[in-house]
C-alpha cells in the first residue's frame, strides 16, 4: 500500500512539476524525458526513484553545459563576458535553491519528500537547460541580428 501512494505521488508530482517544461519540439518529449519515465516505470521504492531523478538531473546538467559550449562559440568576446556573467548568477541561484529545497523539503518528514526534492532540483535544471537550447537556436540563425 506504500508504495502504491508514493507511486501516485511521483506520478502526481510529474506531471505537474514539469508540466511547464514538458513541451520538447513538436510535442515530441525530449529523450532524457523519455529515459527518465521508462525508468520510474520500472522502479518503485523512494532510492530508486531518487535515483532516477538524480541520473536524469545530471543529464540535463550535462546537455546544459553541451549549449553553454555552443553558446560560448557563437558570441564575440563582450557578448560572450554577458553570457557568462549570467550564467555564473544562475549557477549561484541554482546552489542557492538546491539548498532551499534540501533544507526545507527534503528533511521533512516522509520518505516521498526526499523524490519531490530531487524532482524540483530536476525542475530547474530542465527549465534552464530548455531555455539555454533555445537561446542557442536564436543565436544560430543566419536572419538575427545580435546587438553589440
């Protein structure tokens, strides 16, 4: 029975915590989602679950720094000193949330606050790593002009 009510939470939990983020390209879901939900579909205690939201937030991060990479070689060099200072202020907000988060919701009571912690850090990641692809796809476009 307790694992059935912590399914239906994580269940409950992902579709609304992405729920914002959840539109990929064409109403395809990006392969990492993908990933992510064959994997909670085949494992159903709290570590395991967790775990899953954890390798999935690490691929994000990683698919993150594919399009900082990008990013970078596409400004020139004032252009570029923005775009890492901004980048460097949301690594800082980012620490600065997954603290919020573990010390207030992950130390609650209840094992499933543990996964709703993991799946909001996932949240924020997902959202920026989306939002730094489509910077990118602006930028690669041969019609826009970027201000100096």
């Amino acid at each position: 029975m307790k694992n059935f009510i912590v399914l239906f939470l994580l269940i409950l939990l992902a579709n609304t915590t992405f729920a914002s983020v959840e539109v990929y390209s064409n109403n395809k879901k990006h392969p990492i989602d993908v990933q992510l939900q064959q994997c909670l579909d085949k494992n159903y205690t709290t570590a395991e679950m967790n775990s899953c939201l954890i390798n999935s937030t690490n691929l994000w991060l990683d698919e993150m720094n594919k399009y900082v990479l990008l990013i970078n070689e596409n400004l020139d060099k004032n252009q570029r000193n923005v775009f890492i200072k901004t980048q460097k202020a949301w690594l800082k907000y980012y620490n600065c949330e997954k603290t919020n988060i573990f010390k207030n919701i992950f130390t609650q009571q209840g094992t499933i606050n543990t996964t709703i912690a993991y799946g909001k850090i996932l949240e924020i990641t997902k959202e920026r790593t989306i939002f730094l692809e489509e910077f990118y796809k602006t930028l690669s476009t041969d019609n826009v002009v970027l201000p100096k």
